[in-house]
C-alpha cells in the first residue's frame, strides 16, 4: 500500500503545481472530456483478506499484485466546468487473494472475472486537466485452488463498493492519461469460509476520447 501512495503522490504532485498556474474561468469541459473515451491501465493493488473456516481464523493478511484492465467511460457537462463520467471496468487477470500452506489445509483463494461500474463526478482544474471523486460497485467471483475439507470455494460471487479519487489529463490531441486511487470493499459469507477483502489499489493508464 505504501508503494502505490507514493507512486500516486509523485505523480499527481507536478500535476497540482501545473493547475495552480492555470485560469479557471472560460474553461469548457466539452472539448476534451465528454462523450465516449476508452483505454488501458496498469493495476496495483494490496489486498487483505479475513478468512475463518472451522476454527481457524487468519486475518490481516496482505497481498500485492500488479495487473491490467480495459475500460470505458461516456462523460456528460455539469455546468460550465464539471463533467460526470459513467462507465465500467473490466480487470484481464485473476488475482491471488491469500496462499495457506500448513498441516491440514493448502492451496490458494483467487478473484476472477472482476468488474466494476462507477460514477465520478469531476471539475476541470484547469483547461487540460480533469479532477474526480469516483463510486463504484465491485464484483468478482472466488475460487479456491485445489479445493478440500476446508478451502471448499468454487465461484462464489463477491460483491462490493469502491471510493475513490483521480485525475485525468490530456497529453496530446484527445489521448488522456488517468490516473486513480481507491478503497475498494467487499464482504461476503460462503458455506464453510467467511471471507472478508478489502483492496486499496492504484491505476495509471492512456484513453482515447472519441467526442
């Protein structure tokens, strides 16, 4: 977790300054914004996950992975200088949630096929650059690998609510770099294991906005 906030903060840090030197007023979110916009990004994430299964209970946890994802945004004015941005994300690798290897139980819980649908409403910090607060709903389905007596979890659906911050700025004509921070939160009871996740995740990635 300490990586991914220091990686956000040296990056948005020249971002902030630029914004301090640029006007406010007259600014049209149109033009760079709004409309359809599509990309790529590279994922951080450091998971912790709460499991109890008969008797045992491993908490606190923490795993980090390093991922990718696609996705897809349609943006809307709000005023002279705010812009809603609605749209889905789509994670392109499952992720290892937890490994256990001790006498009576081994193997590994996953999270496969993750998707995500936001909202985030934003506010142009100057006339390149995006700020947004984000909302999201999360879901992904659990596994575990080889499943036994114990890790008995075979797509298991898991649901949650992400919050976040980000900021999106333009790099060339309409190519847009974004970048996202989160807390994302899950919570869900399976027949033998109770699983509680909870992800803080990190986002850098290039869209093309096609308005």
């Amino acid at each position: 977790m300490k990586i991914i906030t220091t990686i956000i903060v040296l990056i948005l840090t020249p971002l902030w300054a630029i914004a301090q030197d640029s006007s406010f007023s007259g600014i049209s979110p149109k033009r760079k914004f709004t409309g359809l916009s599509i990309g790529v990004n590279a994922e951080m994430s450091s998971t912790t996950l709460k499991l109890e299964a008969l008797g045992i209970k491993i908490d606190g946890v923490g795993r980090q992975s390093f991922t990718s994802s696609v996705q897809a945004d349609y943006g809307v004015t709000l005023g002279q200088n705010g812009v809603l941005l609605i749209g889905v994300k789509r994670y392109l690798a499952d992720q290892d949630l937890l490994t256990i290897s001790a006498q009576n139980i081994s193997g590994k819980v996953s999270k496969t096929n993750h998707t995500s649908i936001y909202v985030a409403p934003g506010y142009l910090i100057n006339e390149k650059t995006l700020a947004f607060v984000k909302a999201s709903y999360e879901r992904f389905y659990v596994n575990s690998s080889p499943t036994n007596n114990i890790l008995n979890i075979n797509d298991k659906l898991a649901q949650g609510i992400g919050l976040g911050v980000g900021v999106r700025t333009e790099i060339s004509n309409k190519t847009l770099l974004n970048i996202e921070i989160s807390k994302i939160y899950y919570t869900n009871d399976f027949s033998l294991v109770n699983v509680t996740t909870g992800t803080t995740s990190g986002s850098i990635g290039l869209m093309q906005n096609f308005d």
